[in-house]
C-alpha cells in the first residue's frame, strides 16, 4: 500500500475546531441514529443476486432519502437485478455533487441471520458493515446533519445508490459514468481500503480485467486406451505454468489464476479444462500487451491436437492518479486537522465505482474514494469497523459537502 499524500500537522487545532463547533456537535447528534441505521442495513441479506433483500434494502434507502426531502427515482440494474437509487435534494447555491455507494454484498442469503450486526471491543460486525452499508449510512446522516444545521449552499446533491457493484457494477455503470458527468464533484463511500484500521481516503485504484483459458483436448477410457485421449487438462496446466510470466512488478499488473475446472469422471481422460483468472492494473495499454504476449505463449503446447484459447474481457477501469483527486484529499486532509486527527492518502489494488465517475477527458468531476468507515476484513466474516471512526467520517462529509459548496473552493 503506497500513501501518496501527507498528512497535516495539528497546528491551531483548538482554534480551527471551535470555528466549526456547530457542525461538531451536529455530527455528534448522528452517531447514535448512524449506528442504529446501520444496524438495520447489516442485519438484511443483500447478496448481489438477492432480490427479495435487496428490495428490503432500496425500501430503507429510498424512504431515509425521501425524509430528508430528496426525490427520489429508480433504474432497474437489469444484469443481476435489483435497481439503481437517485436522490436529488435542491439547495440554494449552484455546484453539483454527487454522493454514491453500492448497497449489495458478497454474502449468501442467511449470512445476517449468523452474524447479525454487534458492537465488540470498539468495533462493530456483520456481513457487509464496511463494505459498504456503512458507506451508505455515512451518506445519510452526514445529509442529516447538514439538514439540522439548515444548509442548504448547493446548488444539487445527488445521492447514488446501486445494487450490483460486487459484480462489476454491469447494470448501473453506465448510469453511473452519465449522472457523473456534469457534476463538480463526486465523493465515494467505500471503506477505507489502507492497512485495517487505519484512517485514509483513496485517490488511485487499479483496473480490473477478467481472463479465460479454455482447452479443448479428446475423451477416452483412462485405463483401456489413455493414448487416444487428450488430456485437456494436463495442457490447461502447462498453459498456466507458462502464463505465469504475464505479471509486471514495475508496473504493478497482475494476473492471478483463481478458477481451474476440467475433468467429469475418475475413468475418463478429459475432453475439456477451463481456468478463469483476475488482472489488475494502473496502466491502461496493459490489457493490449498481456493479451498479446498471452496468445503468443499459448501456441506453445504441450499435447498435440489440443485447442488452446486465451482471452480477455474489460472490467472496471483504474481511477489514474490525477491532480483533482489530490486536490481533494488534501482538502479532506484538512478537515481532518480541525479534529486534531491525520489522514493519509493512498492508492490501492483493488477496483471500485469511482473508476466510472471518472472523465479523463475533463477536469470534472473531481473524485475522491473510501470516503466511508474506517475498517478491515472485508470480505470475510470477520469484516469490521471501528466505532470510534463514525463521529470524524461523518465530520469530514459533512465538511466536505459545505466547502465543495462555495463557488470559489478553497485553496
């Protein structure tokens, strides 16, 4: 994990906090209702291809987000089902920010019954209390806070939440990449994604691709005529022996196999192996280059008249390392030094939706990532996050929404 930004001193602490002891004590008033909400999130299976939970889950969302006076619209996430939340709440000013997390988990149906949501030594469980209902929460009582507080400096928040990005997002990046497009900012609420445990904000994630290996060889009896057979899945082994090369360290591109499937029967030489693989990236032209050296490797097999195929599918783009997403993390850096508390900025290996809020083409949106509570173990049942992060997070969207707010942000 590379941080790649500073974090500030805590000079003049006392007096920058008492400029903001409204707000302060506004975010203080959250902490119980956050933890009450997310109680509430956690303890509902929403598995990407859940329905029934992730209908559970949209009714909740779409009912905080219509009492603070958002409106609220829906877009069906078609692959994996479920739909795509909008909230817009109007204000008096004229920047536009955006606010997104996904709503979905990893976790099969039942994970919340066996793990329902508890608070544990400082840190709160569950299926899902990170990564990313936690995010969710953030967004909501950060909005409250700025509604107790009767600011209304916007111009537009738009609030995002989908169902599917534990997938890849397939059925609202598109939507995603669109609402994204003209707004000055877009803040995203993953967890934190440095060592478990400790504060920071992301400002680069890497890509993802998908890889396919596929061979085809000839059946026959194991034991009366192996020589007529082709082993498919002995030549799949040896392919990936061999593409175990495709990784570059300078870079930081990866390519891990994590899938291998081949063979129906103990007596059968098997006809057919498959292999799935998970490549990760910052640069872009390595999708061409590992495609390329992948195909030339492959046409060196091991068994003869085997068909070997190799290919790629695009996943979810990097978020490049860019100067408006530094110019926000130094921002939040900031904010953070109002709570006498440091914040580091990192870049990280894993994908996330901020990638499809990026333009590249364009200075907006400003986007900045993990945005939501400080945490660990995601993924795993013993994913976690700390209790004492809900105060600073909600602090810090709270500050950051009513500083993206002025026409003339600060330097």
């Amino acid at each position: 994990m590379l941080a790649v930004g500073l974090a500030y001193g805590m000079c003049s602490v006392g007096a920058q906090a008492a400029d903001y002891q409204d707000v302060q004590d506004a975010v203080e008033q959250q902490r119980a209702p956050l933890l009450e909400t997310l109680e509430t999130l956690v303890n509902v299976d929403s598995g990407t291809d859940y329905r029934e939970g992730l209908n559970d889950v949209e009714a909740m969302l779409t009912q905080h987000l219509e009492a603070l006076g958002a409106q609220v619209e829906t877009h069906p996430a078609k692959t994996y089902g479920g739909n795509t939340i909008v909230g817009r709440l109007q204000g008096d000013g004229s920047r536009k920010i955006m606010l997104m997390i996904h709503y979905d988990t990893v976790f099969d149906e039942g994970a919340a019954t066996e793990r329902a949501f508890r608070i544990e030594d400082g840190r709160a469980y569950g299926p899902g209390v990170g990564d990313a209902k936690g995010g969710a929460a953030v967004i909501l009582h950060s909005l409250e806070a700025l509604k107790s507080l009767g600011f209304d400096d916007y111009g537009q928040v738009t609030v995002v939440f989908n169902p599917d990005e534990e997938k890849g997002s397939p059925g609202s990046h598109d939507l995603i990449h669109e609402l994204s497009a003209d707004q000055d900012a877009v803040l995203v609420f993953e967890p934190t994604f440095a060592d478990p445990g400790v504060d920071a904000v992301t400002v680069v994630t890497k890509g993802i691709n998908y890889a396919f290996l596929e061979v085809k060889g000839r059946a026959s009896h194991a034991g009366g005529a192996p020589e007529e057979g082709r082993n498919a899945i002995m030549e799949l082994s040896h392919q990936l022996l061999q593409l175990n090369e495709l990784d570059d360290a300078d870079k930081e591109t990866t390519l891990n196999w994590t899938i291998v499937e081949g063979g129906v029967k103990r007596n059968v030489i098997p006809e057919h192996a498959r292999a799935e693989g998970d490549m990760r990236y910052f640069d872009s032209s390595e999708y061409q280059r590992v495609l390329e050296e992948a195909q030339a490797i492959t046409k060196n097999q091991l068994i003869d008249d085997t068909e070997v195929e190799f290919h790629l599918e695009k996943g979810r783009p990097p978020l490049p390392d860019n100067p408006q997403s530094q110019q926000l993390a130094e921002q939040a850096q900031k904010i953070y030094q109002e709570l006498g508390q440091t914040l580091q900025a990192v870049e990280i290996g894993g994908g996330t939706d901020a990638a499809y809020a990026y333009h590249a083409d364009s200075d907006k949106p400003a986007v900045l990532e993990s945005l939501g509570l400080v945490g660990g173990g995601y993924h795993s049942d013993q994913e976690f996050v700390l209790v004492d992060s809900v105060v600073p997070r909600l602090y810090l969207t709270t500050r950051m929404i009513m500083q993206l707010s002025e026409d003339q942000p600060q330097e």
